[in-house]
C-alpha cells in the first residue's frame, strides 16, 4: 500500500453507530501534538484492521503459526510520536497492538518520519528521515 506524503497522523479507532450516523474519534493525542487541528476538514482514509468483522479471513495480520505478524516492514515510511526513551536513550514509538518501534535520536512528545530499517518479532527499529 502506497501511503501519500500529505499523512498527518495514523491511528486506531473503532466505528461507532449514533442514531443516523457513525463516527471515529481521534486521539487528543493528534490534536495535543499539532498534527491536526480542531475545526479544520480533511480527508479520511479506512483501512481494514482484519478483526472478525473485516471483509476477507479473520487472521490476515497472522502467519501459519498462528503467531501475529509485524505491523511493520523493513523500508516501510510512517509518522510516529515518541512516547518514551527507552534505557539507553532511543526514543521509543507505539503503533498497532502496542507494537515498538524505537528510534535513535528522537525525543519525547516529537512527530518524526521514519524509515523502518530492522524488524524483529516484537520490536522494529527506525532511522529519522525528516
């Protein structure tokens, strides 16, 4: 999947159902960080997150073993927020299922584009590009 340079944030949310329409709420987290803002109209993307109720097998995000994939790929460009410093330092990055990326040089609150580099079962790590 091709992502477009205009990304501002990527998040998970659920669809909700109110009376005659549905709605997603974004994290203040977004907002807090700049990379929205309140008021503004922008373009909204669905992606399917492959649970029981996703069009296609209930397991895409799973290998033969049952164990779940990266949500990541070697080469792959996202925007993240650093969350945390992990003990030596290296900015540390949640996405989908609670998954880590960490990244060097990175500080606390910062949005940074990275280009993941090195995936492990249960961490990645990104190098900064902007």
């Amino acid at each position: 999947m091709e992502i477009s340079e205009k990304l501002l944030c990527l998040f998970s949310a659920e669809v909700e159902t109110a009376e005659d329409r549905y709605t997603i709420e974004i994290p203040r987290r977004e907002i807090e960080t700049g990379a929205i803002d309140a008021g503004e109209t922008y373009r909204v993307a669905l992606i399917s997150g492959g649970g029981p109720t996703a069009t296609g097998t209930a397991s895409q995000d799973a290998e033969p073993s049952g164990e779940p994939q990266p949500p990541v790929e070697a080469g792959e460009i996202r925007y993240v927020e650093i969350e945390d410093l992990g003990k030596q330092g290296d900015g540390i990055a949640r996405v989908e299922r609670g998954y880590v990326i960490i990244v060097p040089g990175a500080e606390v609150g910062e949005r940074v584009k990275i280009e993941v580099s090195e995936v492990k079962s249960n961490f990645a790590v990104g190098e900064i590009i902007e």
